[in-house]
C-alpha cells in the first residue's frame, strides 16, 4: 500500500530480491516457498483424480507449474496496485510476495477517496484480465490435455483472487474501495475506515461459517477448508485491526493543537558536554549547534543517556540525530498533514520551525501518539 528501498536481499522481514521494478524493489518471502510447496503438494494427487494414468512424475511438474503461475498471477496484481499508486505520486516501499499473496507497501495514504478507490481496484481488474486471458486460450489448446487443465485451473484461480479479494472489508481491497466510498460520500475518511473495518469483521466471520459449515456437511475436503479459513479469518481480522489503528493515529486527535505537543527547543553548542545537555533536555528538544552556526541535529536522549554512562564530557554532537528535510515541520501546516508526515517518516523527534524558519519546539512521535489514544503527555 509502500521511495528507496529498506530491505536487503536475503532480509528476514522482506526476502529474497527478484528485482526492480523502477525504485520499487519486488521481493519474495521465506513463506511464499512454504505456499508453493502446499499447493504442490495438494494439487499433484487432484491432477492424478483429473488425469488417471498421468503418472506422479507428470502430475508433480504440472501442479509445481501451476504453483508458479499462480504466484506469478499475484505478481502482476500487485503491480496493477502499484503502477496506480505511482502514477499518483504515491512512494511505494516495496512489492512483497508472501504465503497467503502479495502486499504493494505505499509510504502515504491517498489524500482523494478517488485515488484510493482506483489504487485498490487496479488489482482485482489485473485478475480478471488475466482470468479472460487464460480463459481465451481453452478455445485454443486442444480439450482434456494437462496443458488445457493447467490453464483452465489457472484461470479459475485468478478469477478467485479477482472476487475475494472484491469482498467488502478491508484489508481486502474491496474494503478500500468500499472505505473510498463511504469516504467520498461523507468526507470523512475515518467514517470509511471504520466501515470497512466492519465489513472485514463479517468477512472474517462468513470464512468461518463456511468453514464450520463445510465441517458439520462431512465433505472430504472439511479439514483443508477449516485451515484454509482460520488463517485468512485471522489475516483479515488482523489486518482490519492494523488499519484502525494506522486510521487513529494518521489523525490529529480532536480538541488538541499543535502547540499543546510541542515541547520547548533549547540550543547548545554541540560541543556541550553529553551530560550537561542531557540534564538540560528534561522536558524540552534540544537542538545542537555547530561554532559555524549550523545545526548539527537534535539531541537523541536514548543515545546521550548510554554515552554520559561511559564518558560524561564527550561532545553532545556525538549524540546528535540529523535533522533532514523530511523531519522538518511547519507550524502552519495542516494538522492532519503533520500526523501523516510523523506517521509516514523513519523518526521518533521531528524539529518544528515557524515560516521564518525558525525552532518553534519539537514534536516527538510518543506525544502525538499518546494524545491520539487519549492519554496525556509523558
């Protein structure tokens, strides 16, 4: 949903790197090698049911093949979503392929309900495409063949991924969609999440009826639907409950300003001892001065604390984080705009400035988040 790219290849949180597709890196998991291997090794003794006489070797190389396309049909879905997103103007982190799909990571939420909706439907249009595509193609090849059965099997799971992923409750992107709406019809983009997440409550809890369902029936297959909708009920919920909460805090709480966060800014010379400038810290953002006048960052107190531990007069520089552009705040900027800036960018302290570009304070993430819960400030 997601810039330059923050993983490395072989990186336990993103994966193996296949490669690039403009600055956004497409990586693939440790577990969607785990899906392939399930799907594999479910589908080989299906091809023998469908092709009595195929022989295991054949029917192990065609459901392998059928692993591939699949993940490969995901691929292309979460391109659509990013191709949309970057068109916008919209940072995309990275496209991830894992066990139960793919996620297109975007670094900043959509500002129009209209940009939202066409970023979350790109994808399922990529899968109906594609299931029209394959689709087209059993006219062609001849009938009964493994290379019509694979096809046929291929295009039957696009148009799967096509419809799930329609359903109305997010993370879906139908619930995206469905947020968009409720977005663009209100003008509240909260009201639309929080409907969407309602919608991902009922979606989760039809997976397990169906399960339940498929349970009570006897079918044969009872025990792969139970796990199949256990773990896609509790992604869903899952995820329903990660976009509340990203919803929560990308916006200003109500009833505060900004100028009831910001903490004092106090500047030192760099060359202030790290003890005294941590001592002098307590309640404020301290930002460290060059003799040249520049700033050489605001002072990290985590860092301060374990360096005056060691070495007391060592210069405060050394504990300095650099102030980058991203960083930097307005403070006539738009509320909102500063909670998705703080949400959005890799720091837990953010330099405030008025538009002379002067220190007005310093906003820490922690405050923020603590006001958006409702708590006070630490």
């Amino acid at each position: 949903m997601a810039t330059t790219s923050w993983t490395r290849p072989g990186d336990p949180d993103g994966g193996l790197r296949l490669f690039r597709v403009g600055t956004v890196p497409v990586l693939l998991a440790p577990s969607w090698w785990i899906g392939s291997i399930v799907v594999t090794a479910l589908y080989t003794p299906m091809v023998g049911q469908l092709m009595p006489g195929i022989g295991t070797a054949a029917a192990l190389v065609l459901a392998a093949s059928f692993a591939l396309l699949l993940g490969v049909s995901v691929l292309a879905h979460e391109l659509g979503h990013c191709m949309v997103a970057l068109r916008y103007g919209l940072p995309v982190r990275r496209l991830r392929l894992f066990l139960l799909g793919g996620i297109s990571e975007v670094g900043r939420s959509p500002a129009k309900p209209a940009q939202e909706g066409l970023v979350a439907a790109a994808g399922p249009a990529v899968s109906i495409v594609l299931a029209l595509v394959f689709g087209a193609t059993l006219f062609v090849v001849p009938q009964g063949g493994p290379i019509w059965l694979l096809l046929l099997e291929t295009t039957l799971a696009n148009a799967a991924v096509a419809v799930f992923n329609l359903l109305p409750g997010l993370p879906l992107d139908g619930g995206r969609m469905l947020r968009a709406a409720v977005w663009g019809l209100t003008g509240k983009r909260g009201t639309g999440t929080r409907t969407a997440v309602v919608g991902g409550g009922i979606v989760a809890g039809l997976l397990l009826l169906w399960a339940l369902l498929r349970l009570v029936q006897g079918s044969t297959d009872r025990w792969l639907w139970l796990g199949v909708c256990v773990v896609t009920a509790w992604f869903v919920i899952a995820g329903a409950r990660s976009e509340l909460l990203s919803e929560v805090q990308r916006t200003w709480p109500e009833g505060v300003t900004l100028a009831d966060l910001v903490r004092p800014v106090l500047q030192l010379p760099a060359e202030s001892p790290v003890a005294d400038a941590l001592a002098a810290s307590a309640g404020r953002g301290v930002v460290l001065v060059r003799a040249d006048g520049v700033a050489a960052g605001l002072l990290d107190e985590d860092a301060a604390r374990r360096i005056a531990e060691q070495s007391p007069l060592t210069p405060a520089e050394v504990a300095a984080e650099p102030i980058r552009p991203e960083t930097v705040l307005l403070d006539s900027d738009p509320n909102d705009e500063i909670a998705e800036r703080v949400r959005t960018t890799a720091a837990w302290q953010f330099l405030v400035v008025d538009d002379e570009g002067r220190p007005a304070g310093v906003l820490r993430r922690q405050d923020l988040r603590a006001a958006s819960m409702g708590r006070k400030r630490g």
